[in-house]
C-alpha cells in the first residue's frame, strides 16, 4: 500500500463526551518479494521496525521475504515479523519458536507462499480453571488446524479439527475426562495438506489440583509485561524496584510469545486498551486463565467493560506510572 496516512479512534457518547484517542495506527505495507533489507527499509520509512524473522523453505529465491504478503496496520513504532525464505526444500521447513512452515493449506491467503503456522498455549492445564484449553494460532493463508492431544504414554487420546482464516484466531479445545489423571501431555497441532504438511507439539502439563503458587527470586525473576508504549513501561519498571520482578514491553504478538515460551514465567500483563483494545483482554484471558491481567482503559466508563472482558483489574486512561506499579504489585501478591 502507498497510502502513508496514519489514524486514531475516539468514542463520542449520547451527550457528546468525547474519550482520549488512541494511539495512531499506520498501513503495514505488503513485503512479500523485497529482499530483508528493502522490507526493512520499507518498515522503518513507515515508522515501523524489524520484529522476529522466520526462515522457511520456500520456492522464492532464498532471501526473498514471503510474508507478510497483505496489507494491514499496526500501532506505529511497533514491529513486524518477517518471514523469509531459505529457497527450495523437498522436506518442510520451521522457523523459529511457536512457528512451523511447509507447503499446502486452504484456498486463503497467497497460494503461492509457504504455508506459516504459529500457536501460543499455556503450559499448564488445571481442572480447577475450567474444562476448556485455549490457543492462539496463526496461519499465513486459511488452513485446517488439528489438534492431537497426546498422553503421557504417547497414546493420541483425542483430535480436533479448526477452520482457520489468514491470521490470528483464538479457539478453544474442551479437555477430554481421559484427561484428568495428572502429567506431562502433548498438543500436537498439523496444518497443510500431506506430505507438505506444519507440525508442531507443545508440551502440556496437566494438573489435578489448583496451579502451584511460587515467588519469583533475583535469580529467577517472575515476568510482568507491558503491552504498551515504552516509554511508560520504563517509568512503569522504575515505580517498581523488585529484583524478583522484570518488567518487558511487548506488543500483542509478544504478549502470547512470551507468556507461553517455557523460559519465562509471566504472571502479570498489563494492557493498554487504547492501542490493543479490550479483544486483546479477551483472548489472553482465554488462552492464559492463569495470567493476571491490568487493563487501561481509554476512560472511565469502560473500566467495568474491561472486567467484564477478562482484566482482574482496571486503571483509568489518567493512571500514573506509580499507580500502575501499584496495581501490578497488587496482582503479584494475589
């Protein structure tokens, strides 16, 4: 896209009150067939910068960027992934972590791109949370997903199919009774058709009791993180001096990464609905149960709305760094 406008969003009530606006929103121009460079050039005379980059096989010449292929927009001043290919491959290519490619897949999207799937899940499943397993999954063009919930003996125990559109969707998997015996599971998630097919496990631990409740240490910190600008994420961290706590602006691609990466532990995830709006709430809420969630809200009338949505709290758009450190503090200890 060429358009080089940029927006933002401002509710207007019966009586005429106007809320704060949001943060501006940019086109994300279409990358597919610039070399890395050029796409970063492209991103960065946009306002944007380089986020995580992806190799797959891929009959583009090796360098080539293959995705993203569509437009879109995003927040401006934040990243965008890249996906770029290796050049051909008679097997299936994956790129890095939550991600997977190889050729195949549904009718959406460029049939002429690799197939791309990334999935973000707890780690863990407790009874006492509910019935249900949410995941995020990510797909470059539509595509059925099936999930293979695998036992800790290595015996598929049950599957199931997801349609998916081009991008991101939040599904939902109801936990089978065979499930309820306590320990180490598999999800195994394919998409693509045979033999170019996406896989990718995700360990799964299941519990029988309430999650265990553990303090972070300055050797192993618990993870706060901050969907937001971060400029306020630092003055957030500096209202917050906890050798225990670590603090991580994030974006929303970030906020499923990390809170389901197996090297971090995210215990608290502060949104700001005035750039990720209140479906980011949603949807972490349920793929993460666990997850302590802050919103801030874009003002005060939707604060009840954020709790309705998911947030175990909620700060109006005037809220301080002190006070969000505050209502961080207050969700570590709960």
């Amino acid at each position: 896209s060429t358009d080089v406008r940029s927006f933002s969003l401002a509710q207007v009530d019966a009586f005429g009150n106007v809320s704060a606006r949001t943060y501006a929103l940019r086109g994300v121009p279409a990358l597919a067939g610039k070399t890395q460079d050029d796409a970063a050039a492209t991103l960065a005379g946009r306002g944007f910068t380089v986020g995580a980059v992806t190799t797959v096989a891929s009959s583009a010449p090796a360098g080539t960027v293959v995705s993203p292929w569509e437009v879109a927009v995003a927040p401006e001043g934040s990243a965008v992934d890249l996906v770029v290919s290796a050049g051909p491959s008679s097997g299936t290519g994956s790129g890095g972590s939550g991600g997977g490619a190889g050729g195949g897949g549904g009718g959406g999207g460029n049939p002429q791109s690799p197939l791309v799937m990334r999935v973000a899940e707890a780690k863990r499943f407790s009874w006492k949370l509910g019935r249900t397993l949410g995941a995020r999954v990510q797909v470059s063009r539509a595509a059925t997903a099936v999930a293979t919930l695998v036992q800790p003996s290595g015996v598929a125990l049950q599957s199931w199919s997801f349609a998916l559109r081009p991008g991101a969707s939040v599904v939902k998997i109801q936990m089978p009774p065979g499930a309820r015996r306590a320990g180490r599971y598999t999800v195994k998630w394919t998409a693509g058709l045979a033999p170019n097919t996406v896989t990718r496990a995700l360990a799964l631990r299941v519990l029988s009791g309430s999650p265990p409740a553990t303090r972070g240490t300055a050797k192993r910190p618990v993870d706060v993180l901050f969907a937001g600008k971060k400029a306020f994420a630092a003055e957030v961290s500096r209202s917050l001096p906890l050798s225990s706590v670590r603090i991580a602006p994030t974006d929303l691609e970030g906020a499923f990464d990390l809170s389901a990466s197996s090297s971090r532990d995210v215990r608290v995830v502060v949104v700001d609905t005035r750039i990720y709006g209140l479906q980011l709430v949603r949807d972490l809420r349920t793929v993460f149960p666990e997850l302590r969630i802050l919103a801030i809200t874009t003002d005060r009338r939707l604060e009840a709305r954020a709790l309705k949505a998911g947030a175990n709290a909620a700060l109006p758009p005037t809220a301080t760094a002190f006070q969000v450190a505050r209502a961080t503090s207050a969700l570590l200890a709960r």
